[in-house]
C-alpha cells in the first residue's frame, strides 16, 4: 500500500478539485473570488443548476442521482418547504426580538420531538453556531474547559469549534484541552466496543484532569460520521456516557447530520443507543436547505450562562426559518420518512452487503436507515485502508450519475447519506453502479498487478 493510499487527509481534502488543473470559465471566476476558501467537490467541480427529490441537474443537462447531501433531507426542492418559506417571506421576516406565532408553534413542534428535560431550545443560523455555544454553556455549567471527541470528529467552523474537530486539522496537534479518542468500532476496540470507548473515555478524562482542564463534555455526533460511519452494536455509547458524567462532564450530541429520522431507528441518532443527552444541537436537515440550527437545553443550565454574558441571534428563529423547520417536520411525519428510512435503508444495506462479496475492496458496510459508510481497503488486504481507491469508486461513480462522499481519517470510506425521500428503485440504481464500478476497481487492479 503506498503512503498516499493510508495518509491522513482533512474533511476539507477529500474528494476536492485538483487545483493544478486547468481553470476555465466559472472555476476560474470561483478561484479568483474565494481563493484558497474555494472548496469543491470533485476533481472536475460541477456546475449545478436545479434538483428536484433525490436527483440534482447539471449545466449540460446530466442528472446525477444524489446520495451525499443530507441538508436537504426531505428531498431537493421539497413543493411543501418551497411554499412554506415562500408564503412566510412575502408576510414577514424580522429578527427574534418580536413576538411571533409561528416561531413559538415551532419550537413547541420541535420540543415535543425531544427528552422532556431540554425545555429550552435556542435558535441559531448553523450547526457550528449551535456547537460554540453549548460549548460556552458547558463550560459555565461544569465549571471545566476540557473537551473529549472521536480522533476524526467534525463538529463545524468557529474558532473554538475546530478545536474539537480533528478532522479539519490533520496537520496540527489538538489543543492541551481536547482529547480525540480512537472511533468506536471493532477495529479499535475488538468485540467489547462500549467496554473499550468507554475507557478510552475515562482515560481522556483522567488526562484532562492532569493538565489542569478538567472534564466540560463529551461531544459526540450520535453516528461517528466524519469517522467513517459507527453505529453498531446499539447501546455502546452509553457507558462512555456514564464515564463522562462520572468525571464532571457533561455529553452533549451533535444531531446536526444523524438527527431528523435519519437512521430510521429514532428521530434522533442518540436514540439508538438509549441515552438521554445533557444538550442537543441541531442543524443542516432541520429546514431542508435554509440555515437554521439549534441548541437544546435544560432552562437552568441557560439561566446560569445567561446570568453572565447575553446571548442573541439576529437571524436564528426568524419567522421564516420556522416556517422551514415546521414544514420540514410536517413532512417527515405525513411522508412517513422515517419508516422510509428503516425500508430503503435496510434494502440499501442488503445489496451493499452483496456487493461486498462480489470486491475484495470492501473491508466491512456500516451504518443505520439512510446514513451508510462503506469502507475501502487494499485489494486483497482490505484491513488496509486505501483512499486513493475510495476517490476512484467515487469518481467513477459520478461518470455513472450518482454522488457521493468520502470519510473517515484516511477518506476510505464511501459516505452514503441520501435524501429520505430515496425510493427502492433509487436504492437499487446505486447499488448497480456501485458494483459495476467496484468491479472495474477490481479489474484495473489486476492489470496494475
């Protein structure tokens, strides 16, 4: 296996464009407006003009299946969001320092949906928003500043955010108060996953103590995503639960890509492993494409970081992101999207499966309802893992009009994360693809030999 197939690569690298290559056109205009910032995927970017449930159109009219982005989560372009946020802009749009009907029905919908105990929910423009700030809660509640997270984890952009997200630092050392523990799977920690997370939890901790920091929160994104897709057995993440309230610490969950009825096991990615968290953060599927996000929380742990510093959102809880956010629920209930995402995902998963037994390429398939990672290793050793190879499944499968993404530490993971809305015959046109590609991955792999 060469060096470049196992190197560690950064969330941002991979499957990105090749900047070296020829930049014409709007590549070149998107370049030159954003720089070293321009993040695209794919070594070719496309240029895409509308979509439409699962499926997303080209500028040269190519409609590729869309099996990666998870915001809009009921489907691109849902007929019920479009009029809801649409209705709600030509009414009113103002920020949070008003009283509205709208706003205060949808955040009493979302409560219903969450653990009695977090009566109050804050209301943000993002994921990364929503994390900064439990992390500000946490720390005011526990009275500590250390944090634990997987060694892959992503957690979002603030500046105190991407301290906790190994994934977009690949080249630097974690801070002195964050701990990245190895990802919670069997190649960790053999067949006692919830055994060995949890004292790689306590460890942490015990270190945190010693370097003065002491224990604020294990954060957690419920389904390991950036990881590479941990999900099984149910219930392991509850002891490393325990160990991390047991040293002061509270367990907040990132449900920003595994919440919404994702996993078809739960509304919530949490709910798998049956633990109530302290906190909750939202984000990207809860208004299927408009930016919201939230922070769930016991109103006295609000009320103790609100008796130092305020906190305000100008955009956070507009009306017309609850508009977004009530249609986006209304829809995965009379859609029955979460049933759906149990159906199709299990189908999903069963024609994976088989296609593992077709490629010496697939060192094992992970994941629950409508969230997948597939794991590519060296042919013929696929405990190695080999992202040259994942970039090449993926890229061929583009060619073969369906998208999808990579993860995990070297980005040998294929990421399969579709709209809920994914129907059987969808399901089974990826699946197709997949297997054609990985037996074209196979077949150049001998002719390599």
């Amino acid at each position: 296996m060469s060096e470049l197939s196992a190197s560690k690569r950064s969330i941002m690298q991979m499957n990105t464009f090749e900047r070296d290559a020829p930049a014409g056109g709007l590549l070149a205009r998107r370049v030159a407006n954003a720089g070293a910032m321009s993040i695209l995927f794919y070594r070719e970017p496309l240029q895409i003009v509308s979509a439409q449930g699962a499926w997303m159109q080209a500028a040269d009219g190519t409609r590729y299946l869309d099996l990666y982005n998870n915001v809009p989560s009921v489907g691109h372009c849902h007929p019920r969001v479009v009029e809801a946020v649409s209705a709600q802009l030509g009414v009113l749009n103002i920020n949070t320092r008003y009283l509205n009907e709208g706003v205060e029905r949808y955040v009493e919908s979302l409560k219903a949906r969450l653990p009695v105990a977090l009566d109050n929910v804050v209301m943000t423009c993002s994921g990364s928003e929503a994390n900064d700030l439990a992390m500000r809660v946490a720390e005011r509640v526990t009275g500590h500043s250390g944090y634990i997270v997987s060694e892959n984890a992503y957690h979002g952009n603030t500046r105190a955010v991407t301290e906790i997200s190994p994934a977009s630092l690949p080249v630097a050392d974690l801070p002195d108060h964050v701990i990245g523990v190895p990802a919670p799977g069997r190649r960790n920690y053999g067949d006692d996953v919830a055994g060995g997370f949890a004292a790689a939890v306590i460890a942490a901790a015990r270190t945190l103590d010693e370097r003065g920091h002491g224990l604020s929160a294990l954060v957690c994104d419920s389904v390991f995503s950036s990881d590479g897709v941990f999900t099984d057995p149910g219930g392991f993440l509850a002891p490393a639960v325990d160990a991390a309230r047991a040293h002061g610490g509270l367990y907040i969950a990132d449900e920003v890509q595994p919440g919404f009825a994702r996993t078809g096991a739960g509304f919530w990615g949490y709910a798998m492993h049956g633990v109530t968290p302290d906190m909750i953060t939202l984000g990207k599927p809860m208004g299927n494409g408009y930016p919201m996000a939230a922070l769930a929380a016991p109103a006295a742990h609000l009320e103790l970081f609100c008796a130092d510093v305020g906190y305000f959102n100008t955009f956070g809880g507009s009306p017309v992101a609850a508009a977004a956010g009530q249609a986006v629920l209304d829809v995965i209930e009379q859609e029955g999207l979460l049933e759906r995402a149990a159906t199709v995902g299990a189908h999903l998963a069963e024609r994976v499966r088989h296609a593992a037994t077709l490629s010496s390429a697939i060192a094992e398939v992970r994941g629950r309802g409508l969230f997948m990672g597939i794991e590519i290793g060296q042919q013929g050793d696929p405990a190695r893992p080999d992202g040259v190879a994942a970039a090449r499944v993926i890229d061929g499968l583009r060619t073969r009009g369906v998208l999808i993404g990579a993860a995990g530490t070297y980005g040998n993971t294929l990421k399969v994360r579709p709209p809920l809305c994914l129907s059987l015959e969808e399901a089974d046109r990826f699946a197709d693809a997949l297997e054609a590609e990985l037996a074209s991955l196979q077949e150049s792999g001998r002719a390599d030999g």
